[in-house]
C-alpha cells in the first residue's frame, strides 16, 4: 500500500467516524424534549407553575391601569350597588340576592363625561365602528332595525323614544313574558325598577354594555379592544340620538330649508 493510498484510507474511516457520532448525537431524543405549556404543573418555579409568574402590579406596556378614566366606567356607587326598598320587596324580599358591581341600580352608579374631548377625526372613527360592529343590529340610525332582527333574532333597544309615548318596547322580555316598557328606554335600568331613556342613560352604562354586553348582545370587548374606540362610539351613538331629536328651529336656516324641500317632495 503506497503511502498516499493509506492517507486516503485513513481519512475515510475518520470521516466515517465522525458521521457516525454526528448520526448518534442526532438520536438524543431531540424531538420530544420536554416542552412545558402555560401554567401546567412543574417543578421550574416557585409556583409551580411552567411560567415564571408575573411581580405584583405589572402590566403590559399601554395598559390602562383599573383607574384610568380610559377604563373606568363606574363611580364608587357603581362599584357597590344598593337597591330600593321597594325592588327588594318586591323581588329579593329575603334579601339573599345582593346586586353585583356594575348593576344599573341608579344613573349616578357611571360616569357621566367622556374621558376626553371628542374631535371631528373621533367621531368620524366612531361612525365607521358603528356601521361595521353594530348597525348590523341597531340599525344605520339606531332604531333597533338592523339585518340581524330582521331574521328573527331578538330586536335591541330604539336610541329613541317615540314622541307620542305610545310606542312599546317588542324586544323586552323578563322570563317569557313580554315586559312593558316604552320605546327608547334602557332595559337594564328597567330591571330594577328604573324607567330612564336610553338618550339620558350615563355614557359609562353604554360603555359597560359594549364591553360586557347585556341581554341577547354578547360582550364587544374583543371586536373593540381599544377602550378610546368604544369612547368614539358612545360620542358617535350621542350624535345619532341629537339627530333624531333636534327641534327643526334649532337647525341652522340652510338644513331648515333642506329639511322643508325634502319634505315637500
């Protein structure tokens, strides 16, 4: 064997070598290591828990803080709800039932301001909210008409009360039966023996309910994850209502006038 042929020989069975340890080193379990999922049991924190838990008071960056008057709907009232005499005679006479935080037991349990000022840009964002997350069931003009009810799913609530007071509430139900209640007022304060428009209800009711829901409505928190764009909405639901109430001699002359052809037509 001449010296080159044993290098080349040599060489081979390293390189054979080699492979057969990086082959090896590939069948060290690799592909069921251990892979711990959120919160499952271990033995990896104090906790635990597979996720090293979060110190006391953190919040992700951007987060509102439970006080923000971004987030905070309520007022120290709201926050523990007291009911009448009167409902509780008449509805939880042992007294067993206390109303939880956020029952519209009282207008003055929510906010009645805006967190901040509402610009032209916010209602305009407001409006673009509104048709695509709740005229589908509230209708374009907030009549409670929307597609939705249309096919037979429960009618939400009018935005507006009917003039002549004689209009009823055909989507208010307590149990099976239909409650009476007119046109334009909240169902939620009604429940507790509250009779409150929903033009007058406080903007942190209507917050509530979008982000909580209430009824045959689902909550909206996940359609509308930022907390300023249910503001919007409230501003832009607010400019609705103006609109449908406004006396005619309020307007300006030149919607007077548009108003009058319109109706001449």
């Amino acid at each position: 064997m001449t010296p080159m042929t044993l290098t080349r020989t040599r060489f081979g069975i390293v390189a054979l070598t080699l492979g057969v340890v990086a082959l090896a080193g590939c069948q060290q379990k690799m592909a069921t290591q251990p892979a711990p999922r959120p919160y499952e049991e271990s033995a990896m924190f104090a906790n635990k828990q597979s996720v090293r838990p979060l110190e006391k008071g953190v919040v992700h960056r951007n987060q509102p803080t439970a006080d923000d008057p971004l987030v905070a709907w309520l007022t120290p009232a709201g926050k523990a709800p007291q009911v009448s005499k009167a409902w509780k005679e008449a509805v939880d006479p042992t007294g067993n039932t206390a109303p939880t935080a956020g029952a519209p037991t009282d207008v003055a349990n929510f906010v009645t301001e805006l967190p901040f000022e509402l610009t032209v840009a916010d209602l305009t964002r407001g409006q673009s909210l509104y048709n695509g997350a709740c005229a589908l069931c509230h209708g374009g003009a907030g009549y409670g008409n929307g597609k939705i009810p249309e096919r037979g799913y429960l009618k939400p609530p009018s935005y507006h009360t009917d003039p002549n007071g004689t209009e009823r509430d055909a989507g208010h139900f307590v149990g099976e039966a239909l409650k009476d209640l007119p046109v334009g007022y909240s169902r939620g304060f009604d429940r507790y023996g509250k009779k409150v428009p929903l033009k007058e209800v406080p903007v942190g009711y209507i917050y509530q309910v979008i982000t909580w829901g209430y009824g045959g409505m689902g909550s909206h928190e996940t359609q509308i994850p930022n907390p300023a764009d249910r503001w919007r909405i409230i501003g832009y639901v607010r400019a609705l209502q103006l609109s449908q109430s406004l006396p005619v001699a309020e307007l300006p002359a030149k919607n007077r006038d548009e108003l009058t052809k319109a109706g001449s037509k």
